[in-house]
C-alpha cells in the first residue's frame, strides 16, 4: 500500500511530545542547577542589538541556502540527491550555528556569565538526542 502507514501520525505526536517534554526538563534543571535564569522556550533571546543583527544574517543566509538547495536537489537524480543539501541536514547546521552565536554572545556580553555554559550544555544535548534519534529510528518506533 501507498502512502503513510495508518499510525503514523499518532507515533509522530507522540515523538514530538517527548522530545519536548526531555527538552524542557533538561533546560529546567541545567537552569536550576546553574542559577541561570530560564529563557522563553523556542522564541528569541538577543543578548544585545550585535547578536541580533549576526542571527538575522545566518537565517536570512540558512534561508537561501534551503532554497538553492531544493532547487539543486529538486533537478537532479533522486537517487544522488546531495544529502548536505537536504532540509534536515540544512536545520541541524542552521541550530548548531545559532546557538554557538548565542553562546558566544553570552560569554561574551551576558550578565550572568553562566548562561552560555546552558546554551552549550543544550546545544550538546540536542544534537545528541538528535543523532540517536535519526540512528535509532526514533528508538523503533518508526522502523
């Protein structure tokens, strides 16, 4: 049969809310354990006008490049897609870059100096996560 297999949105829910779920109580306790005040999750946290113009450029630039590289990918052999240009591996470069800007920013001009120990701590974590879940296939769930 063609198409998604009939549980496959239920799974795909249930994977969403688990990774958040893990997300957000990793970012509380490394907050909690750190004294580092907690960020507003998935919205922006500019630590000065520097950094807010630097991650307009990178999603402006991660913008481009999705669009370059759906086209490249959408006109050439499927089967020799490049895999570098592929919506997922474009967002994982787009997350890893933002938040090692974020982090640099925070050493660099927070308050609490403490901050971007959190910012690197869930950058690790999530690209972690991330790695074990295209690995495992969500651990079995969608094999």
């Amino acid at each position: 049969m063609y198409g998604l297999e009939a549980d496959f949105w239920p799974k795909l829910f249930l994977m969403l809310a688990i990774i958040y779920l893990v997300l957000v109580l990793f970012n509380m306790m490394m907050g909690k354990w750190l004294k580092v005040e907690k960020k507003k999750f998935l919205s922006y946290n500019y630590v000065n006008e520097k950094h807010k113009k630097i991650d307009r450029v990178v999603r402006i630039t991660i913008l481009f490049i999705l669009m370059v590289g759906f086209f490249i990918n959408i006109t050439s052999d499927p089967v020799g897609a490049f895999w570098l240009l592929q919506p997922a591996s474009i967002l994982f470069v787009f997350i890893f870059v933002t938040e090692s800007i974020r982090a640099f920013m925070e050493w660099k001009y927070a308050e609490n100096k403490k901050a971007y120990i959190v910012t690197v701590s869930q950058l690790i974590f999530i690209s972690l996560l991330l790695m074990s879940i295209i690995k495992t296939s969500f651990f079995g769930m969608f094999s």
